[in-house]
C-alpha cells in the first residue's frame, strides 16, 4: 500500500517574550537578544501539519483537508491567534514558548483528534527565514 503525505497550512500571530527568571536582565537580553523584549514582541506564525495514511479507494483522500483544516484551526489557530503566549494559553503555561517548544505542544493537541490517518509533523515557522518541526520522537 501507498503511504502519502498530506499537509494543511494555517496562520495566526501571536506575541511572546523568552525570558529565564533566575538569570539576570542582563544574561537574559545577552541570550535572548530582541526576543527578551519587556513589553513583548510578536510573529506572524505560518503552521504546516503533515498527516500520513494510504489514501481510502473511494475517496482517493488520506484525509479530508476541510476536516484537517476545522482541527487546527479549533485545537490551535483560535487558541493562539492574537494571543500573548506567555500568558493566555493554558497549554504553554511554564513553558519557554520557543517555536521548538510550541511545535511539541502543538503535537500534543493534534494527536488524539487524527482519526483514519497518522500526525506525521507538526512545522512552525516564526519568521520566513526559521522554522522547527517536530515528528512524534
């Protein structure tokens, strides 16, 4: 059987700080540079979910996109978008919201709402020059 790979691109912005509190202002902005901002910055987040399955004989889908689509945009793009991530996000609570740590946290929220396929990727970019993915690892 054919294994094909189907991704889903969705959007949203949302801001963030990276910040340690037990280091000092210094070390943190030495570290961090821009992104230890005290009043914040923002992305304009592009987020690439990649789902893999062998395509059903009479639909020829491995998944409906629309259906894909409606998840990320429930699970994730509604809960991020306009939000500040270090504060209004139950599921990034205490955690650096690094697009490293938000491709694994993004994961999380996916996973059990994928039926008749397998989450293959979570990718996140935070700028058009950056991006992490995270495969389930």
């Amino acid at each position: 059987m054919a294994i094909v790979y189907v991704t889903r691109v969705e959007r949203f912005n949302a801001a963030h700080k990276l910040w340690v509190e037990e280091w000092s202002e210094e070390k943190n902005f030495s570290f961090f540079g821009k992104c230890a901002n005290k009043n914040w910055h923002g992305h304009n987040y592009r987020l690439e979910v990649t789902v893999k399955g062998t395509p059903d004989p009479q639909t020829g889908f491995v998944i409906d996109a629309k259906k894909l689509g409606d998840i990320m945009k429930r699970e994730i793009t509604e809960k991020l978008d306009h939000m500040n991530l270090n504060l209004d996000v139950d599921f990034i609570k205490d955690v650096q919201p690094t697009s490293e740590n938000l491709t694994i946290l993004i994961w999380q929220q996916l996973v059990t709402h994928i039926k008749g396929c397998e989450l293959a990727s979570v990718k996140l970019y935070e700028t058009e020059n950056i991006f992490a993915e995270y495969k389930g690892e």
